[in-house]
C-alpha cells in the first residue's frame, strides 16, 4: 500500500508538470507572436498619427 501511494503522488506531479509544460508552450507558440504583432501595429499606428500631425502643422 505505500508503494501505491507513492506512485500515485508521483504520477500525479507529473501529470501536473505536463500540464503546466504544455500551457507554457502554448503561450509561447501562439500567444505571445499574436500580442507582439499588436503591439507593433500600435506602434505603427501611432508613428503614423505623429507624422499626419506634423505634416499639417502648416
């Protein structure tokens, strides 16, 4: 019986460890290039807005 309650636990860190590698990767993989490729539209909108801006001061 001690032996199963060590598996156990020991099955379960693992699998928690998975989970959390695979969220991790995740995030990496295909969260993080989509927020980076907003930022940098943002970025070019407000280059763009400054340009506009001092294009007609006149």
């Amino acid at each position: 019986m001690k032996s199963f309650g060590k598996g156990f636990l020991w099955g379960t860190l693992a699998t928690m460890g998975a989970v959390a590698a695979a969220i991790v990767s995740f995030h990496k993989t295909v969260v993080s290039p989509i927020e980076e490729e907003e930022q940098r539209f943002d970025d070019n909108r407000r280059r763009a807005m400054r340009k506009s801006r001092s294009a007609h001061l006149g």
